[in-house]
C-alpha cells in the first residue's frame, strides 16, 4: 500500500465588515507586510472553525463583534511541486457592535466607500476579489503557481448561486 503524500495547508479568513455603503479596511504599513489597504483577517487557530476564526480576527484587529457573517467564498493558491496549499475563506458582515480600537495593531482603520476602495492601494489579489463580496452567491477562485511562487501556471474561478 502506497503512503499518502504529505501536503502542508495553511488557513487563512478575511471579513468584509460593511455598513451601508462603506466598509471598514485597514490600511496596512509596509513594515507589517502585505501593504495597502486589506480586509481584516488572519491565520485561523486550531481548533477553531473558519467563521470564528473571522470573528476573532475582526475582533482584534478592530474592536468590533461581527453578529452576523455570510460566507462568501473561497480563494487559494497552491504549489504543486510543493504540496502547498494556502486557503482563505472568505465572509461578509453586515451588523456589529462596539468601537473602532484607537490603537489598532495591524495598521490604520478606514471607512470607505465601497464604489471608491478599488482606486486606493491593494494587494493585486485582495483587488481581484473584492467586487465578489457584493456580488450574490459564492465564489472559488483557484491559483496556481511554480515551486518559487513567481508565475502563475493555472487559473480558475468559479461563481456558484449567481
């Protein structure tokens, strides 16, 4: 009997919070890695569900408790050669409670227009999929890269309940 190939994944949320029509993004300095402006989130903590994982996460990167939260989809990317796979799930809430922290640790806390958020500074990835959270249904989008994680060999996304 053949063992199974040992695959490393890594899983990851991020939180769409949304008031109306702005949602609140963090605008990440470069020391922190990643930077522009993002969508709380982070490494879900075992054993942890993913939702709660988002939940906590917007908890402290912001202050704020998410009540409710709506699954909106799934973006990785994976190395083939590596059996790597990073996963993050991705939520959307649209009620909250609390206060914006004064001091928040991953960068500063920004209301924005949702019509003008794709025009401020984003990772290329967080862009690419920020239009999904306010769109119907879910999403699975699917990239696939080299050993070295420089090219992009392959490149799926698919809109389910659309």
């Amino acid at each position: 009997m053949r063992e199974a190939p040992q695959i490393k994944i890594d899983i990851y949320t991020i939180c769409m919070v949304q008031d109306r029509d702005k949602v609140l993004l963090i605008n990440r300095p470069d020391r922190l890695g990643f930077p522009g402006f993002i969508a709380p989130g982070g490494k879900v903590d075992f054993p942890e569900t993913t939702s709660e994982g988002a939940i906590r996460e917007v908890w402290e990167e912001t202050g704020l408790r998410v009540i409710d939260i709506v699954y909106k989809g799934l973006y990785e990317f994976v190395i083939p050669e590596k059996k790597y796979r990073y996963m993050v799930f991705n939520y959307l809430a649209t009620s909250f409670e609390g206060e914006l922290l004064q001091n928040p640790p991953e960068g500063e806390l920004v209301w924005v227009s949702i019509k003008e958020a794709l025009n401020l500074p984003m990772q290329s990835w967080f862009k690419r999929r920020f239009p999904l959270f306010f769109e119907p249904g879910t999403f699975e989008h699917q990239i696939t890269r080299d050993a070295e994680n420089k090219t992009v060999l392959d490149q799926k996304l698919r809109l389910f309940g659309t």
